[in-house]
C-alpha cells in the first residue's frame, strides 16, 4: 500500500487509542454519585481516584518522550495502551475503593504513553505544511471521547452499570492495542527505525528552564486545566444533579458543551491567532479574560442558573480553554528549535497536576460545608467554584508577564 494512504491507517489506529485518553480523563464526572453510593466515600475521596489518572500521566511525559525516541513510537504505545487494558479491568472489577484508585493511577500510566508519540509518528508520516491540520484532527478525535464520555457513558452506565460499561471498553482497549501493533509501523522510510537519544539533554534541559516564560505558561496552564478538570472532568456532573436535580443523562449532556466547545473553538482560535490578530499572547489574555467571567456564574448564581445558561456556560468553558493549544505555539515561538520539544513536554506536565490537585481540592472545600442529606447544597458548590473563578483569574494574569517573540 502505497505511503500516502498507509498514513492515514497509521494515524487512525492511533486517534481512536486518543480517544480514549480523553474519555477516561473525564469520565467521572458522571460516575461521581454512582462511585460515592457503590464504596460508601465522601466526596474528597471521589477527587482522590479522578485525580489518580493525572498524577502518573503529567509524571510520565518526558520519560515517554524519551522512550519514544529511542524505542520508537509503535512500540511505546503498543505497551502503554495495554497498562491502560489492566487499568480499566482492574477498575471494573474492584472489589473495593482502594482498588479502583490503583486500577484509575494504572489508566493514568498507560494513557500517558499515547500523545507524545502520536505528534512524533505525525511528524514522520505527513508533511510540514499538514502538521497542524492532522494535529487539530487528533485534537478533536481526543474531544470526542470527552463528549462521549458525557452524555452516551451515562446512558450505558444506566443500561449495564458501570462495571459492564468499563468491561466493554477494556476489551476495545485491548483490541486497539494489537492494531497498534501489527498496523503503526514508526516511519513510512526504513520502518520502525530507533532514533538515537541526544547527548545534549542536560544541557538542552538547563536553556529550558532558565527561561522564565516556560514557568508562567506552565502555571497558568495549572489554574487554567485545573478548572476546567475540575468542572468537566468530575464535580460538574455532582453539581448539575444535586442543585438542579437533573438525572444523570441530562447532567451528562449538559457536560458535553464543554466537549462541543472545545472542538469548536480550538481550530478558529488557532486560525485568529495565525492570521488574524497575529499574535499569541494577547489572544491568550483576552481568552483568559473571557473564562474568568465565564466562571462567575457558577460561583455567584451557583443555584439560580436557567438550564439554557447552563448549557451555555458549560459551552464557554470549552470555547475559551481552547485557547490552550495557543500556549504551545508561544512556547516553540520562545526557544530555539532544538529545544522546542523538551519545553513542550515540560509544560504538558503541569495541566494534569492542575487536573489532579483542583479535583482534590474542590471535594475538600465541599467536605468543610457538608452534606445535606445524600447530597452536596448549592453553598459548597459556590465555594468550590469561587476557588475556581480565582485561579482562572490568576491564570490569565500570568499571560500579562510573557515576553512574546514573533
């Protein structure tokens, strides 16, 4: 098969694995009750297993690019999708809380090893000049396990249970991992050929991190990914429920505007930035900007938001986190090319710890309220939501301080 077709079976294979790094980053947003019910565990507990997967894919990012550089990508993946497959068994079949944390920490290690050596088999397969087509066509691929994993999980959740439902995605991980296999091969010249790692990489690694501009786009990637996690990715769904006393396919399609808004807004922002306005750092604010006040709602009208506004806010959060992709080219805008990559993988770290840690914190600052009854009142909600609406804030007040070079 010719080169210029084969690719595109390459990067298929590795967009529906993609796929599921997104699904399972946000899935328990619709489990969370589900998950409280089933081992009998406070809402900080729930913060503690979503936040499992992050810890181990913002640790693994530069050892997976390092990996896949002198293993190759096929082979990186191919291993890492199947930690994933135990992880999600190991989810499924938990026989108590503290194995469904291992199982999710497991899901967190082998997503971690897919993005990375996707943007590196991207590179290999297609031209410079269709780089950041085919990567926007990744990015919304990885956007719609986020919405599938909204509204279409919660309605298999109530059809099978969630055991079932996460049997059946283990199995299609499983079998996504042998494609990966026996179909990606790591070059179209010279198939699977192993890179040599550079000799160059403490030195590489001190350029990065004496630039001051990788701190504050790192950070405010932190607050910003934080909350969008912590919205999306978990406490949006318990709120959407216990305020508004939606079922849980409802909350679950109220969630998927944050989805739809991403993948509507991450390929014109690209664009305005490209063309347009010509520049990244002050698109960065003014997207900043636009999510701050789109979390005010949540924090001061937490129980008197119209079921449209919540649609509407929901879809906000997504079109301006989408402005995050903007970060990136800032960062490669910011360094020399030879440690462009490197500055990338150390700023991909730091949203994931966000993801993790605001997940935590917001169930804790729920917990000092409490419940009432089986469910969390509007005022815990409010205080978890004006953290957010603070960090957001901060987040694009750190753009202000960037020295773009164009």
């Amino acid at each position: 098969m010719k080169t210029y077709r084969y690719r595109w079976i390459v990067f298929g294979v590795m967009a529906l694995i993609y796929f599921f790094v997104y699904f399972h980053r946000t899935s328990p947003a619709v489990l969370a009750t589900t998950l409280m019910e089933e081992f009998a565990v406070t809402a900080l507990a729930v913060g503690v297993l979503s936040s499992a997967y992050f810890y181990p894919y913002g640790l693994m990012q530069i050892p997976v690019g390092y990996l896949s550089d002198v293993k190759g990508p096929r082979l990186v993946t191919t291993v890492f999708t199947l930690i994933a497959f135990i992880g999600t068994l190991l989810f499924a079949l938990s026989p108590t809380f503290e194995v469904a944390v291992f199982g999710r920490l497991l899901i967190g290690v082998g997503v971690s090893g897919v993005y990375i050596p996707t943007i590196k088999l991207i590179s290999r397969w297609f031209r410079v000049d269709e780089f950041a087509t085919v990567t926007g066509l990744l990015f919304a691929v990885g956007n719609i396990g986020a919405l599938v994993s909204a509204y279409p999980l919660a309605a298999m959740v109530s059809m099978l249970g969630w055991r079932k439902t996460f049997l059946f995605v283990g199995a299609i991980t499983f079998v996504l991992a042998i494609s990966c296999w026996f179909l990606v091969r790591d070059s179209p010249m010279g198939f699977d050929k192993k890179t040599e790692k550079s000799e160059r990489f403490s030195t590489n690694f001190r350029v990065v991190v004496k630039n001051p501009v990788v701190w504050l786009i790192a950070t405010s990637a932190f607050l910003r990914y934080g909350v969008v996690m912590g919205y999306q990715g978990l406490w949006g769904g318990p709120y959407l429920m216990d305020v508004y006393g939606m079922q849980r396919e409802e909350a679950g399609s109220v969630l998927m505007m944050v989805g739809v808004g991403t993948i509507v807004g991450a390929p014109i922002i690209g664009f305005l930035s490209d063309k347009i306005f010509k520049t990244r750092k002050w698109f960065l604010v003014a997207a900043g900007i636009g999510f701050t006040f789109t979390m005010a709602p949540l924090a001061f009208m937490t129980a008197s938001l119209s079921v449209t506004q919540l649609y509407a806010t929901s879809f906000l959060i997504g079109l301006f986190s989408a402005a995050g992709p903007v970060a990136y080219a800032l960062i490669k805008e910011s360094y020399p090319l030879e440690v462009t990559g490197l500055a990338a993988s150390i700023v991909n770290v730091f949203p994931f710890f966000g993801g993790a840690a605001f997940q935590v914190f917001m169930g804790y600052l729920m917990d000092t309220v409490g419940m009432v009854g089986e469910s969390y009142p509007p005022e815990a909600y409010s205080m978890a939501f004006s953290f957010c609406l603070v960090a957001s804030l901060i987040s694009a007040v750190l753009i202000l301080f960037v020295h773009e070079k164009r």
